[in-house]
C-alpha cells in the first residue's frame, strides 16, 4: 500500500490556527489528521495538495488489514509546502473537482 507524506518527510506539516479551528469546530481529532496524511492520495489542485482518503483508500487498508473506516471522506488541505490550511469531511468529491478546474 503506498503512503502518502505531503512535506515529503523532510519535516512534520504545521497545522495552521485555522486548521486546528476547524478541527476542532468539525470533531476532527489529531489523530484522524494524523492517519488521513499517511493513509490518503496526494491530488494536486488550484496551489494546493487535497490528501484525500475516500473508498479506495479504505479498501486497500482492509486488504492489507488495516480499518480506517472512520478516515473515509477526511480531505487534507496543504499549501505546496505541506503545511495543513484546513481540515474537512466530504464523502463526494465535489470540491476537489471544483479545485482541479481551476488550476
């Protein structure tokens, strides 16, 4: 299963205040972020990198049997630097579609 790191492993990603706000304000905790970053894909959009962990992602854990159910909708904004700009539950895809359109 591949594993995604935004920041390249070079360094944590820094979560910005408004991250951690919204976290808080959506009940994402740290670990969810935590696990979204390592478990997600990378797509590249609009200056961003989205970590998105959707079905597919899930389905791959359980073969290797691993249950991140509880990750599947998590979407991870990161500036090209890696660092987290905000945090989001979506099980469509629909802003990451609008996000591609413009970049």
């Amino acid at each position: 299963m591949k594993h995604t790191h935004v920041s390249g492993g070079r360094r944590a990603p820094i979560v910005t205040a408004h991250a951690r706000t919204r976290m808080s304000q959506r009940a994402i905790r740290p670990e969810i972020l935590r696990l979204a970053m390592i478990f997600g894909r990378e797509v590249h959009a609009a200056n961003a990198v989205f970590v998105v962990v959707g079905r597919r992602e899930v389905s791959e854990a359980r073969v290797d049997g691993i249950d991140i159910n509880d990750l599947e909708g998590i979407h991870v904004v990161c500036s090209r630097g890696g660092d987290v700009i905000t945090v989001y539950r979506d099980r469509t895809l629909r802003a990451l579609h609008r996000a591609r359109r413009v970049a």
